[in-house]
C-alpha cells in the first residue's frame, strides 16, 4: 500500500519514478499480486494513469487487463476499472477533448492511427470481443456501461472487422439489442449510439435488428422523449432507424407493413406559433423529414415506394406535411426540407398528386400552393435551394402525371385564362422570358416536364400565343423562344430554351413543322453548329446539333424546302457530318450533364452548375445515337425507317389502348376488391349476430322446455302456490295461441263457405243447362232416330241430380256445425277471460280452465277433421261439375251438327218441290195427263191395301 500511495502521488523519500517505470511496476503488480484488492488498486492505477500515458499503457497493460476480465468476473469494481482503462487507450474521443490550439495540426490524426492499432491489437484475439459481449450481459452499472463504451469504440475503430465477429458470435446481436430495455437511460443512450456503429453498411446486421423489434424500441423512445421537441436522444433514434432502413428493401418493406409509418405522423405536428424554434429541434425534424424520403426514394423498387405513399397519404402523412409547407414562421431549412420531402411522396402517384393539386395556402382569395411554390421559384430575391426544391417539387407533380401536366398547359391556352388571378401558366411564361436566367431555365425545365412523354400537349402547346408589345401582333410561344435564343443571352438561358425545344419537338412531327416554317431558325442552328466557339459556348453547340437532329429525325416531310435529304445536303455543306456528331457529343461528354443523370433531384452547388435536367439526360442517351444514325442513312432507308415507325405508332397505340383498357379494368378490380371487403366484413358481423340468435333461441328453448316440465309437475302434485301461478302463466299462453288457431279456423271456414256457394251457383246453372238440354236432346234424337242415347243420358242425368242433391245436404249439414261452432266459441271467449281472471285469484278453478282447454282442443281437431272431409268433399264436386262440363259441350256439339243436317234436308226436299211443280207445269203444257200430289197420294194408298189382301189371301 505504500507503493500506490507513492503511485498515487504521496509523499515518499528519494527520487520519483517515471511514467513508464509505474506503469511497468503496476502491471507486475495486477499479474503477480494474489490478493484482489491488491490487484484493484493496481488497475484503478492504472485507469488514471491511461488518459496521459495512453501509449505506454496500452503497450504493457492490455494483455493483464485482458486477463483480469478473464478470471476476475466476479469482482465488478475491478472489471469496470479494467473497462474504462481499455476505453481510455483505444477511445480517440479523450484525445479529441484534450486538444489544445497550440499543438500541432497531425497530433489528431496521430491518435486517431494510435486507437486504431491498439483496436486491431484487441481484436486480433476474437474472444476478446466475445468475452465483451458477455461482459456487456451483466445487469451491474459499473460493468455493463464501460462495456457497452469500449465495444462503441472499437467499432468506430475498426467496424467491418469488429461488425464480422459480433455477427458470428452466438446471440451477438440480440444480446446489445437488449441495451434498448435498459430502465438506465445513461445505458439505454449509449446503446443507442452502439447500435448506430453496428449496423453502419452491413444489410445483414441491419435486417437482425430490425426484426429483433428494434422499430417499436426506437419509436416508443421518441415518443418518449417528446417526438421533435425531444432532445439529443431523438437525434439518436432517428439516425438508427435511417441506418437500418436506407438502401435496406427488406427493412423498408417490414416498416411498412409493421404499420410504423402511421406512428410517423405526430413528428410533423407543428402548432401555430412556429417562432424560436431550438436548434435540437430543427435538427430532429430535418432528420424526421430525411426519414421519410428514405422510404419513398426514387431509387427504391418502384413497388416499395408506390406502397409507402399510399400508406402515407391514407394515414394523414401527407397531409401533415402539406400543413408545414403552407404554414408561417417555418424555418428556411425545414421548408426546403419539407418540399423535397413532399416532392418524393406525390413523385408518381396518381392519389398523392391529385390531393397536393387540391392544396389550398391560407390566403385570402386562397391560392392553389403549385402556384405559390412557382412564385418562389421564378423570383430572384429567395434562396438558391428553396428555388431548386419547388422545382425538384413542380418536376415531381409532372412525373407520370397526364391530367396534371394538360391542367398546367391548359392555363396557357387562350379559352382558359383567367384574368382575375395568377396561374401557374403565366407565372411559367414570366419567368422564362424574366431577366434572370436562373428564371428561365427553371421555368424552361418546368415547362418541359409539363410535355414530357405528351404528344397531344406538345400539340396544344403550339396554339399558345403572347403579345410581345402594344400594336405588334402577338406571336406564338414557340416563336419567341426561338427569338430570345437568336438574340444571343446568357448560356443558362439559351441551355434552358434549347432543352425546352428539344422536349417540345421530340416525337412531335407537328411541332417540328411549325419550327421549320420559320426560315430563320435553320439558318441559325447551322450558324451556330458551325463556328469554333470557347469551352462555354461549346455546351449550346451541342445542345443545337440535337435540336436540329431531331427536327431531321421526326420530319414528316410536308415542307418541301425543309425535307430530311435536303436538310442532310445542308449539314454535309456547311458542317460536314463527322463534325456535327462531334458536336453532338458534347453534351454526353460533359461534366454537369454526368452529375444531372446521377438521381432525379437537382443537386448543383451554385445557380452557374445549373445546367441539365435528369429527365432531359434520358432524353439526350435515346436521341444521341439514333440522331448519329440518322444523319448518314439514304432516302430508301429512310423511307424503310419511316414505314417502321409507322408501324411501331400503331403498335404503341394499340398498346396504349390496351393500357388503357387495363388501367380501367384495373380501378374496377380495386372497386370490386373494396366492396368484397366491405361484404365480407358485413357478413362476418351477419353471422356474430345469427350465431348469437341461434344461441339465444337455444336458451329459450332450454328455458321453455324446462318449464314444460316443470308445469307437468305441477299439474300433477299441486305443491306450492308459486308453482300454480307459473302453470297458470303457461297455461294462459297456451289459450292465447289456441284462440290465434280458433281464429284461423274462422277465417278458413268463412273461406269455404264462399267456395261452397259459389260451386252451388255453378251446380244450379248445371241442373236448369241440364233440364233444358235433355228437352232440346230428347226432340233431337227423337227426329233423327237417337232415343238409346238420349236414354243413357237421361239416367246420367239423373245420377248427377242425386249426388248433387246429397252434397246439398251434407253443405247443410255443414252449415249446421258451423253454427254450432260459432256459438262454442262465444262460449268459450268469456269462459277463456272468466277462466284467466279466476287462475289469477286462485288454484281451485284450474282444473275447470284444464278440462275446457281439453274440451276446446278436442273441438279443434274435430272441426279439422271436418274440414278435410269436407275439402275431399268440394273436390270430389269440382271434378263432377268438370265432368258435366265436358259432356254438355259434347252435347251441345251434337245437337248443332243435327241442327245442320235437317237444315240440309229442308232444302234439299225444297229444291225437290220446285223441280217436281216445274215438270208438271211442262206436261200440263203439252197436253199430257199429269196427276196430282193428292191423287198420287191416295193411289199408292189403294196399291198398299191391295197388296195386303193379296197377302192375306195367301
């Protein structure tokens, strides 16, 4: 002990070591000492002696610290001096905070070299790290946080290395991800800050955490903490999640569906009163806003991204961020941060788009917010980066975007302006004829994405005209474009025109006409292309080869001065074509064209590097070699070429029908998808409810029949008054549905009643068709000679009068018992009240209401029985009534046929007559003896009589 008090500083007689000399005696003093406070205090030395001798301790100490976390575990003290002495040599932290302004400027970058070498010593031995892991397991402050500080450190050291045996380790990363839980915020942070090391580049790292449940950890420490209003800790959170979802589809994608990005919304919850925001704030909001472009990155998978807006704009995202962007007092930053933000949630989705061209800013008229962001971006006085961000948001609005894209164009058609305010049209058209050329090419670009793949806009574009000055006649907007690029301006404003002409001409035959109708622009681009400019003008040369090499490639060649050959004859004359591809190649050649094809946002250091669009960059990679193509093909292959586009239009128009045709299919299948849902969710609740009806009535019938059976008991033993007036509740329903069956009966019976009268007309108008049938019959057949048949039909006749004579009685028979019927009921209705009122005083009268209950339902099925006699009854009568029907039409068929056979006759025997009177007229004339019809008569008369004699003579 007295050693470490002069270790230590305490007074001591003769000469005092050196650093290194007590760092050596101490370290034979933690590898031979063999008792553990010996062993501590040696360590604890050690640990104030490592921030100011770091390499000499780091050199002789770290293999008998090593050791002492290898066999001194179970003393804590000593494992957290031997922790944090570690922390100390390998940390570059320390160093960095001890810097003085006269030391030397490499002096960080020493220690930085230091820590990295006593990092790689450590690790050299992978069970050092193991041995870590396990260490950082215990549940002890004093051991736990220095464990948890030196495994930060050496990842920042040598994170790769480190990131690889922690991933092989069993249980490595579920072990820190346990930090999380810590009830120690001090722990809890530190873990925080570990696990952003450990999951820094390694997709493999970063997908265990994640469904290690490291989204609901994080998330529930930033609402904790107080969502943007929290502090360094927030900032902590957010840059683990952006390390564990950037780049990372598999992480983004169980985000998604864990339903995470609903919890995002209240981070973008910003009162009315946005003044003297903390700087800790704006930083964790411009982190919150980094996160959400994180899931809806254009480099994402498409579907990913499509999938995140939607969740976006469903839960009320969107919308939220839209608040921020109209709202006052917003810092400069966060604004911008915000519409680039915005920008990437609407890129490409047709829902989102339409909801931010609903956006209305709290003005007063109230404008549409497209049109405040282009006020911003067309004047010269805001910032640089706001204005590349409302024009990263007007591109993004665009994107895939026909019906937005022909409401812009159509605020610069003449049928549709509007004088009373400001649109977006005439705010475009101002900014890209303004003085600023960083207005005219924003509002260039602008404008270009409002035709980008848009042939019917292009074309209705041209129809655009301005009034250049009072008295001259107004020209077309394509016209002044041209105009202001031959008047030679600043190079960011001919890049921006050219790129807009280029747009505008590509895959518009009409549009290439209209621009060659003007004698003077060939002439210029020739001119243009022709001369040997500086480096600057080198671009616009570039940018004029193109533009003249699309208005020769989309020729259709209806102008006769300006057809593809001759304007090939034109370059080969006055350019040569060699040097017109060259020139063509500038573009691709050039260095700001290079950084605008890297990503879809505008991202230049200052407005002079404004100078290519990404979408144009696509643009110039399909055109440049077809173009180069172009220039040398001949007139046949040209006609060839022409007959395969005309063919390739009819396919894309096909296609595009049927893409049409699938996209509507498509909204039909999402419609018919929604109300499946919706019926299924409907009929899930339909069958809670029968399956709760279906139990219910099951109790009721468990119910009813338990009382049924208690009700025979009681009828048979009578044991307690409170049983009696249950029966008598019982029986008193039972009455009540016996009257509901006496009133059906009722009803029934006056139902048969009207039946059997009508059948008693039928049967009466039967019998008097009979009588006078048989009178008409009997003639008949008497004069043509059918009395058998007339016979038969008498005695059916009288058959038929029989049975009909019976069933008149059996109907008065009948109507006697319904009369009898009736009075029992009115009978029975006063005793069924007296009966209830007496059940209700007392027990003595329920046997009487029990024999007249049986008496009524022995009535009720005799009278039941009755009824079906007397149905078989009135069936039995329709079909002899049916009988006779038939056999009266036969009859009646019958008599008409004699009728017309003695009509026959009569005339015959008339005609006879006639013929008979005209011949004895005739021999009366001539003189011969004609006898009368008398005499013949009388005559035939004595013939008869003589023939009888003769017979009985013989």
């Amino acid at each position: 002990m007295n050693f470490l008090r002069g270790v230590m500083g305490g007074p001591s007689a003769g000469p005092q070591p050196s650093g290194a000399d007590t760092i050596q005696k101490l370290c034979d003093r933690v590898a031979s000492s063999t008792l553990l406070d010996d062993r501590r205090d040696a360590v604890r030395a050690l640990k104030a002696l490592s921030k100011k001798y770091r390499l000499e301790v780091g050199i002789q100490a770290m293999e008998h610290l090593v050791h002492v976390l290898q066999t001194d575990r179970s003393d804590s003290e000593i494992i957290g001096y031997a922790l944090d002495t570690l922390y100390n040599v390998i940390s570059n932290d320390l160093e960095e905070e001890e810097q003085d302004d006269s030391e030397e400027e490499n002096s960080p970058k020493q220690g930085d070299d230091l820590g990295s070498q006593f990092t790689e010593i450590f690790i050299k031995q992978p069970e050092n790290v193991t041995l870590l892991l396990t260490l950082v397991e215990e549940f002890d402050f004093h051991v736990r946080w220095p464990g948890v500080k030196l495994l930060t450190s050496l990842l920042k050291q040598q994170g790769p290395q480190v990131q690889q045996i922690i991933l092989v380790s069993p249980m490595g990363v579920s072990r820190l991800m346990d930090l999380l839980a810590d009830s120690r915020e001090v722990i809890r942070n530190d873990g925080v800050l570990l696990l952003q090391q450990l999951t820094k580049s390694n997709a493999a790292i970063q997908k265990i955490v994640a469904f290690e449940n490291a989204f609901e950890r994080l998330l529930d420490i930033v609402t904790e903490e107080g969502n943007s209003d929290g502090g360094i800790v927030v900032e902590d959170c957010l840059l683990l999640l952006q390390n564990l979802l950037k780049n990372n589809n598999s992480n983004q994608n169980f985000f998604k569906e864990g339903s995470y990005i609903q919890r995002m919304k209240p981070w973008f919850e910003v009162g009315d009163d946005n003044c003297g925001w903390s700087a800790q704030k704006v930083t964790n909001l411009h982190l919150m806003l980094q996160l959400v472009r994180v899931l809806v990155s254009p480099t994402n998978p498409p579907g990913a991204t499509t999938s995140c807006q939607k969740a976006m704009f469903h839960c009320g995202l969107l919308q939220q961020l839209c608040t921020i962007l109209m709202a006052t007092g917003v810092p400069a930053d966060i604004l911008t941060e915000t519409i680039n933000t915005v920008s990437e949630v609407i890129r490409g989705c047709q829902m989102n788009q339409d909801y931010f061209a609903s956006v209305n800013a709290p003005s007063n008229p109230p404008r549409p917010a497209i049109v405040v962001l282009l006020m911003s971006m067309v004047n010269e006085r805001q910032p640089f980066v706001l204005r590349c961000a409302v024009l990263y948001c007007f591109q993004c609005f665009l994107y895939k975007n026909h019906k937005g894209q022909g409401e812009i164009v159509s605020t610069l058609l003449p049928s549709t302006i509007d004088g009373s305010s400001v649109s977006a049209g005439q705010l475009l058209c101002g900014g890209l004829f303004s003085t600023d050329s960083l207005s005219n090419w924003c509002a260039a670009v602008a404008l270009a994405h409002a035709l980008q793949e848009n042939a019917a806009l292009k074309e209705q574009l041209l129809r655009v005209q301005l009034a250049t000055s009072i008295g001259n006649p107004p020209v077309s907007l394509l016209q002044q474009c041209t105009n202001i690029l031959s008047q030679g301006s600043k190079v960011q404003t001919r890049v921006g025109l050219l790129m807009l002409l280029c747009t505008w001409l590509s895959n518009c035959s009409i549009a290439v006409t209209h621009f060659l109708h003007n004698p003077a622009n060939v002439p210029f681009l020739t001119g243009q292309i022709a001369e040997n400019l500086g480096e600057e003008e080198q671009l616009v040369q570039g940018l004029c080869a193109l533009l003249l090499g699309i208005s020769i490639y989309y020729n259709d060649n209806s102008l006769e001065n300006y057809r593809k050959e001759k304007l090939k004859q034109l370059i080969e004359k006055r350019i040569g074509r060699e040097n017109f591809v060259e020139k063509l190649g500038f573009i691709s050649k050039h260095e700001l064209y290079s950084r605008a094809a890297q990503k879809p946002q505008p991202g230049f250091s200052s407005p002079e590097h404004m100078m290519f669009d990404h979408e144009f960059t696509k643009l110039v990679k399909e055109l440049e070699g077809v173009i180069s193509k172009a220039i040398y093909k001949s007139s046949e292959e040209d006609k060839k070429e022409e007959e395969v586009k005309k063919t390739l239009e009819q396919h894309d128009n096909i296609v595009t029908h049927y893409k049409k045709v699938i996209r509507e299919q498509d909204q039909e299948l999402e419609e018919l998808k929604q109300q499946v849902s919706t019926l299924k969710s409907q009929n899930e609740q339909l069958q809670v409810t029968v399956t709760q009806q279906v139990s219910q009535i099951q109790q009721h019938k468990d119910q009813y029949n338990l009382l049924k059976v208690q009700l025979g008991k009681d009828t048979q033993h009578h044991n307690s008054h409170g049983d009696t007036l249950q029966m008598n509740g019982i029986q008193l329903e039972e009455v009540s549905k016996l009257r509901e069956e006496l009133e059906d009966w009722r009803n029934r019976h006056e139902q048969l009643q009207g039946q059997l009268k009508e059948k008693d007309a039928v049967i009466e108008n039967l019998k008097s068709l009979q009588v006078e049938m048989g009178t008409e019959q009997s003639s008949q057949l008497s004069s043509s000679g059918g009395m058998e048949h007339s016979a038969e039909l008498q005695k059916e006749l009288e058959l038929l009068r029989t049975q009909i004579q019976l069933q008149a009685a059996e109907i008065s028979k009948l109507q006697t018992e319904n009369q009898k019927l009736q009075a029992m009921n009115t009978a029975i209705d006063p005793a069924l009240g007296a009966s209830s009122a007496v059940a209700s005083r007392s027990s003595e009268k329920e046997g009487r209401l029990l024999q007249e209950l049986g008496e009524l339902q022995s009535e009720v099925k005799a009278l039941s029985e009755e009824k079906a006699s007397l149905q078989q009854q009135l069936d039995s009568s329709s079909s002899t009534v049916a009988i006779l029907q038939d056999e009266k039409s036969k009859l009646q068929q019958e008599v008409a046929e004699a009728k017309k056979e003695q009509d026959d006759l009569l005339v015959l025997l008339a005609d006879q007559d006639q013929k008979l009177s005209a011949l004895r007229s005739k021999l009366k004339d001539l003189g011969m003896p004609v006898e009368d019809e008398d005499d013949i008569e009388s005559g035939d008369q004595a013939d008869e009589d003589e023939d009888g004699d003769e017979e009985e003579q013989d």
